[in-house]
C-alpha cells in the first residue's frame, strides 16, 4: 500500500478535510448540483483517506472511521429519502 511518513500523512489528511469543508462552506452559499456533486467526491475522498491512513500506520480507530462515516451516512440518506416519501403522502 501507500508508505507516508506520519507528518506527509497529517498533511495529505489536513488538506483533503480543509477541501471538505472548504466545499461544504460553498454548498452552504449556493446549493448548485455541480456543487452537491463535488462536495460528495470530496467528503467520500476524506473517508477514504482516513481508512488507507489507518491500514497503512496500524490505526484501527481511522479505519473504524472511515467506515463508520461513509455506513452511517448511506443509513442516513437512506431514511431521509423515506420520510421524503412520507411527507409527500
């Protein structure tokens, strides 16, 4: 797999969260689908770093993030596309 030294690791984690974020902060200014779309690339990016950190230094606790996020999230849509459902009843 990748082999980072823990500071190039903290850096490469640093910028993909601050992009996250970054995306969501634009999302928040103007909803636009283009921007949906990349903040979804960006925050599923972020997850997926958090899980190759984890297996690469032996952290299990960011592989359990990782996955606990992107699980927790495909939960969450899933529930609120069947209160979507509901409300349109």
């Amino acid at each position: 797999m990748v082999s980072l030294d823990i500071s190039t690791w903290s850096l490469v984690i640093f910028v993909a969260q601050a992009l996250s974020l970054l995306t969501v902060l634009f999302l928040m200014a103007k909803p636009f689908i283009k921007t949906i779309l990349i903040t979804i690339i960006f925050w599923i990016t972020s997850q997926i770093l958090f899980i190759v950190y984890g297996y690469d230094t032996g952290q299990i606790g960011f592989v359990i993030l990782g996955l606990f996020n992107l699980i927790a999230s495909i939960i969450a849509a899933f529930a609120q596309v069947g209160q979507d459902d509901e409300e349109e009843e």
